[in-house]
C-alpha cells in the first residue's frame, strides 16, 4: 500500500515537472479541437502570433496545398479563440522560445520551420520516412500527449 | 400520373428505408436521392456496390498522395485508418464498427467536398455521395 502511495507521489511529481517547463497550453476551444482536429493534430496557438494564424486562416481554401474550406461563420469562432491565445497575445513559457524567433511583424506559417522547434528536431531523413510519421507536423507520432501540450 | 410519382418516389425511397439505422442518416440519403433526381428525373436508386467500386478504385486527377479513398480510410472501412498526408489516425468509417458515421450533415459535405477533390480531383456526384454512403452503412 505505501509502495503504492509511493508510487503515486512519484508519478505526481513528474507531471508537476512537465507542467513546469515542457508544458504547453492546451487548444479547449470546441471548435478548434473539431475542425483543425479533422485533419492533424490542433496544434497549440501558442505556438504562431496572432497575425499568423489570421493569414492561415484567410487562406483555408489553399492550406497548404488543400482546400479546407469552412463555413465563414465556424472560420471567425476559430479566428477568436486562435488569435486570443496566440504566442504573442496569450504565450508564456514554452512559447516564449517560439516566439523569440519571429521577426517583429513577421507571419511565419510553418510551426516547423522555427529554429526552437529544429533546434529539437534534428534527425536523419529516415525518421522523418517513417510510414508513422509521414510528415513534420504529425507531433502525436512521437510525442503521444502532445494534444495535451505534453511535448516528452 | 400523380399516383406514378408517388409510386416512384417511393421506390426511390425504399434503399433508403431498407437502410435504416439513423434516421439523420436517411435524411441525408433522401437529400442526396433528391438531388439526384434533380439531375436525373430517370435516378432509381442508390447502389452498395457501386458505391464500394468508388472506395476502391485507383483514380488520377486528384492529389497523388491519394489515388484512392482507400489511401487514408484503408481497404477495410471496418479498421481505421491513417491520413496519408498529415499522418493522422482516422477512426472506422463503416457504420458497423462506427455508428455515429453520416449522421452530421456539414461534416459529410465537408469530407466529400475535401475527399473527393483530393482522389478524384473533382467533386463527387450526388449519386457517387449516396452510392458511397450506401456502401458504408450496409459494410
């Protein structure tokens, strides 16, 4: 039983630990969570300034190459929530590494072209290959609490 | 004459009716089956296996990442599946292994709008949309 207890506590503390410094907010917004969730994993808004997720979002009709269109009305919700909590507007901690990248007026697009996020990723071409991977944003692949902003 | 029409109309209706599960999803179908009389007063009916050719058949035109519906949601709709592009896992799109499948309106509209542009390069049809639920729900 006090092993048990033991082992409890143990596990308590390395949470606390993440939520100190790998931590990352987590998307709550119901609608964020379905519609961006659909496709990829909603990636935490704290990762892109407000303006960046604005462009992202004016363009859904050419995401990166696909049409992910949305009702206009679904396309401001998500807009709100986004640009609110954004790495310049709601960012502290982790995204505070992100955001030191990000040229004063800068839109960047691609989470994963920031130096803090290569910076952690450099790996060989075969790991990027791998058919669990498939591609640079699929977090969850490796990081399994990613959409909890556990990033471990 | 009208008695023809009703008859008909209800012939239309029946492949629907005999799938019933969800009655969101027979208003679905019978949106579909409308529209596709609108198209063509001749529409009879949706077809399962018509609608299976459509999951399984390799097209070009679309993305090439994606030459068939199978490339993300797999050969069996029971298992599920993986997005090809994002890496993503997608859950069973069989109505047998999960029910809540074409019961949104907006949600299947979206994916057939997306899905199809991404495998056939174009939109589907109202008859391929119905045809493909068709197949899925009977899955």
């Amino acid at each position: 039983m006090r092993a048990l207890l033991a082992a409890g506590l143990l596990a308590l503390t390395a949470t606390a630990a993440a939520a100190d410094d790998g931590r990352v907010r987590p998307v709550t917004d119901p609608a964020v969570l379905k519609e961006c969730g659909a496709c990829h994993m909603a990636f935490q808004s704290v990762f892109l300034p407000a303006r960046s997720w604005s462009r992202l979002l004016d363009g859904l009709a050419d995401h990166f190459g696909e049409d992910a269109t949305l009702p206009a009305d679904t396309v401001e919700v998500i807009r709100t929530y986004l640009t609110a909590n954004a790495g310049d507007t709601g960012g502290r901690g982790e995204a505070r590494k992100f955001m030191r990248w990000v040229a004063p007026g800068g839109t960047p697009l691609r989470i994963t072209e920031n130096p803090a996020f290569l910076r952690e990723h450099r790996f060989p071409e075969s790991v990027w290959k791998d058919p669990k991977v498939v591609t640079k944003s699929n977090c969850l692949a490796c990081h399994r609490r990613a959409d909890q902003g556990v990033y471990e | 004459m009208k008695r023809s029409i009703l008859m008909a109309a209800m012939l239309a209706l029946a492949p629907a009716l005999a799938l019933a599960g969800d009655p969101r999803r027979d208003a679905i179908l019978s949106d579909y089956a409308a529209e596709a009389r609108r198209v063509d007063p001749a529409f009879a009916a949706f077809s399962a296996q018509r609608g299976e050719t459509l999951f399984r058949s390799r097209w070009s035109g679309g993305d090439p990442r994606t030459p068939s519906c199978t490339a993300c949601h797999t050969a069996d709709p029971r298992q599920p599946g993986q997005n090809a592009k994002t890496g993503r896992p997608i859950d069973p799109v069989a109505v047998s292994a999960n029910p809540r499948r074409f019961t949104d309106k907006a949600t299947v509209e979206k994916h057939f709008m997306r899905d199809c542009k991404s495998v056939l390069g174009r939109e589907c049809t109202p008859v391929e949309k119905g045809d493909y639920i068709a197949f899925m729900a009977g899955y």
